[in-house]
C-alpha cells in the first residue's frame, strides 16, 4: 500500500500538472476566461498548500506545548 505522504504528494503534484495544462490550453486558444479561471485555480491550489503548512505547524506546536 502507498504511504499516506506519497499519496498526497501525489495528488497535489497531478491537479498542478492539470491547472498548468489548462493554462497551456487556455493561451494557446487565446481565451482570456480559461487563463482567468487556470490562475484562480493555481492560486487555490498554492493557498490550500499554505493552509496545510500552516496547519501542521499549529498542529506539532500543540503537541509540544
């Protein structure tokens, strides 16, 4: 079975594969509403990383305490 780790690394790795393609798309189609909602994505995506970052951070500090 795949450690818990990998696998979300994993996942993260393939929606920024997928937002990058659609940006691709998108300016290669010229269409201004595909890279709009493409950089709204990415910016989800990179905000969620923070989140989680932040979380772990809290989390472990908790623990310590």
């Amino acid at each position: 079975m795949i450690p818990r780790s990998l696998l979300n690394k994993i996942i993260i790795i393939g929606f920024m594969v997928l937002v990058g393609f659609c940006l691709a798309k998108a300016i290669y189609h010229q269409s201004f509403m595909g890279i709009v909602l493409a950089l709204v994505s990415l910016g989800a995506g990179v905000y969620f990383l923070y989140l989680v970052v932040k979380a772990k951070a809290e989390l472990e500090a908790e623990e310590a305490a």
